[in-house]
C-alpha cells in the first residue's frame, strides 16, 4: 500500500491543492513572505522578530488554518497542542507579572509561543494529512522541493547580479540573498537538498537531478560552516551509482572557484575565524560555549530554583533582573534558550522529542540524515525549531519519514 502511494501518485499540484492544503500553502508561498521580510528587516525598515512582519503574518494565517483542521479531525493531538501552548502562555503570564512588566517582553514572549505551537501544529497536521491520503506523499515532496528551489533561486539570483545581502554583512563572502538569516537559510536549504536527493535518484529524471544541483549550488552560495556540512553529507550520500552524474559536476564546480578565486570570497569569514580561533570548540560552535559560560554566571541559578524549574520566560530567559534597556537574546542553541526561557520542564520535552525521533525514525538514508542534521544543528547552533522557515520544512520532511517507516514495518 505505501510503496503505491510513494511511486505511484501524481506530484501535479494544481491551485485547488494549494488553497485547500495548508501545507502545501505553506511550502509553495513562504519563500515569497521570508524573502520580503528579510529585505525589510535587512533594509533597518523593521526589526527582527517583529509580531506583524510579512512572515509572521503568513504563518499565523497558516497555524489558524491547521489548528481549526486538527480540532476537526484529531481531538486528542488537538487538546495536547492546547495544553502545551496554555501552558507557555501561564509561564509568560506569571514572567510578565513577576519579574518584568513589560508589554513588549510580553509580545516577545508570545512570538516566542506561536513558533513553538506552530511547529509542533506542523508536526502534527502534515503527519496526518499525508497517512489519511489528503496528500500525496508525491506532492508532499514535490512541494518541498519547490520551495527550496525559490530560495536556491533568490540566492543565486542575487548572487550573481550582486543585489541582495552577504551572509556575514557587507564586503563579506557568501549570499544570503534577501532572507534575514543565513544560518537558517543554510539549514532549510541543508535539509531540502537530501530530500531532492531522493527524488532524483527516485524518480531519475534529468529535471530531478537539474533542480537538485541548484538546490545544492545555492547551498554553497550561503557560505556558512552549515552549509558545508550539509553538502558533505550529500556528498557521501550521493553514492557510486550516480558518481557519474555528480562527480564531473562538483570538479567542473570546484575548478570553476578555483580559477575565480571564489573559495576564498565566499568563505572568507569562516577561514578568518578558523585561523583566529580559540579552540576547535570554540570555531565550530561560533563561541556558543562561551555564551553559554557567561550565561550561567548571570542567571544565579542556585538562587532561583523556581527558574531553573520552569525557567523565566523568553524575554528574561538568563537574566534575572529587568533593567529598561533589556533588550530580547537568544544564546543560539535551542537546548540552552529552552532551559533558560522555560527550565528543565522545557528541555525534557524538547530532550524527549528528539529522542523519540531519532530512534523512531527509519526511512530513507537522506531523509533521516537530513532528520539528524537538522536536530544537530538545533543543539549546536540554533535558528532551528524558533526559526518558522527551518521549522516548517523540517515538519514536512518528518511527514515524508513516516511515510517510509510503515513502508518498512
């Protein structure tokens, strides 16, 4: 029965599918929304994290939309999604009440809940629409890939006619095109090429294997150690059957770098900091642990057992006294903010879910390294489950996994 819903079914997507499907809505559109509101963010025309940016927007629309469907058609999964995010809303209420009074830290801190719900609605909707056969497991990847071919496309676009942004800012290599942050776009892009990977090799058409290459030319464009790592994974994973096709590829690709001194341009930034690095720790967690070192002097955890319990809310997060001119920060590890914002009740979840899917997870080799990387890169770097761009890929993707995990129970 599966192996009939992943070679058989149609990948067409017509608009009726997009209008109806808030999955697909989500993969085909949010490109469009992430590009624009990079460009107002990067232009200093809004701040980042801003509630009402175009991306928040969308999304918001978007959770609305697959909220009302999980209420329809799974009460249980609909009443844990409430308890979950009720939940965070009572910590950030009493955080708002009792350390900070602050209307914005308020605001942020709910920004900070819908990411975290609409993530978790994802997983949930994209799951279940793909197993009930409301979509096609053919569309479902036809989709994902799409939208990583728009973001490979604003990226080389703005590439190669010098518009757009640097990844690590002006004068710097890499292109992060018009998108806010590099380090997610390196991961959402990291992530879709493994899923285009298994199209091709899949579906073993010419134009499979033409909108993989893009996919992964676009991913070196970004310029980040990221980004490196997900195109040596999909380097070994790419295998000695297609040697031929990728091989002269990546040699033509590499001479072509060389001879234009373009290495060294694009990833100018990284190899500074390599040769100026603390230690190798240091340069390949771009000094999260020295964030984190600091964290834990500031945050007087022995005082306050109350926040290492269930933590102070996003605004506060590691700091545990309000000044006017606190201003929102992340340490950029998602398990360290976690335990910060929300305690130990927090990361256990967040501990136990990426357990669960690491040992539950048994499909396609890309798919599940695209599954590891991303949880890998959510620890020691960040900008994954709070990202709405990364999230939502990744959501989809664990859809397909499930998908080839009952093909081989």
């Amino acid at each position: 029965m599966i192996n009939t819903i992943v070679e058989s079914t149609s990948n067409r997507i017509s608009i009726s599918d997009i209008v109806q499907d808030p999955v697909l809505t989500l993969l085909i559109l949010s490109p469009f929304f992430d590009a624009l509101t990079g460009w107002l963010i990067l232009s200093g025309i809004m701040s980042e994290g801003f509630l009402g940016s175009p991306s928040q927007l969308f999304r918001g629309c978007v959770f609305l939309l697959v909220l009302s469907r999980i209420a329809t058609s799974d009460t249980s999964a609909f009443l844990g999604l409430l308890t979950v995010t009720v939940s965070l809303l009572v910590l950030e209420c009493i955080s708002f009440i009792a350390l900070h009074r602050s209307l914005i830290g308020y605001f942020i801190g709910l920004t900070n809940i819908l990411r975290i719900s609409f993530f978790y609605s994802l997983l949930i909707w994209s799951k279940y629409t793909v197993l009930k056969y409301r979509l096609s497991y053919a569309q479902l990847e036809r989709a994902i890939v799409f939208s990583g071919l728009v973001y490979a496309s604003v990226v080389l676009l703005s590439l190669v006619l010098d518009v757009g942004f640097r990844t690590y800012g002006p004068g710097t290599g890499g292109s992060k095109g018009f998108f806010a942050s590099g380090n997610a776009l390196s991961v959402t892009l990291g992530c879709v090429s493994l899923v285009a990977l298994y199209s091709a090799k899949r579906r073993r058409q010419t134009k499979a294997w033409i909108e993989y290459a893009v996919i992964l030319l676009a991913l070196v464009a970004v310029g980040t150690k990221g980004s490196i790592g997900f195109f040596g994974a999909n380097l070994v994973l790419i295998g000695k059957r297609y040697a031929w096709i990728s091989f002269p590829a990546i040699l033509v690709l590499v001479g072509y770098f060389l001879s234009n001194n373009l290495i060294g341009k694009l990833f100018d930034v990284i190899l500074s900091r390599f040769e100026n690095r603390e230690s190798l720790l240091t340069f390949f967690v771009s000094g999260r642990d020295n964030y984190l070192k600091n964290a834990l002097v500031i945050a007087e955890l022995n005082d306050h057992p109350g926040a290492v319990l269930f933590g102070r809310g996003a605004l506060m997060s590691f700091r545990p006294v309000y000044t006017n001119d606190l201003l929102f920060d992340t340490l950029e590890s998602d398990p360290v903010d976690i335990f910060f914002m929300y305690g130990l009740a927090g990361l256990t979840v967040y501990l136990l879910f990426v357990l669960r899917t690491i040992t539950k997870f048994h499909g396609r080799i890309e798919l599940q390294t695209a599954i590891v990387l991303f949880l890998g890169y959510s620890m020691v770097a960040g900008h994954s489950l709070f990202n709405q761009m990364a999230a939502g890929v990744f959501a989809c993707i664990h859809a397909l996994g499930m998908v080839l995990n009952m093909e081989n129970e």
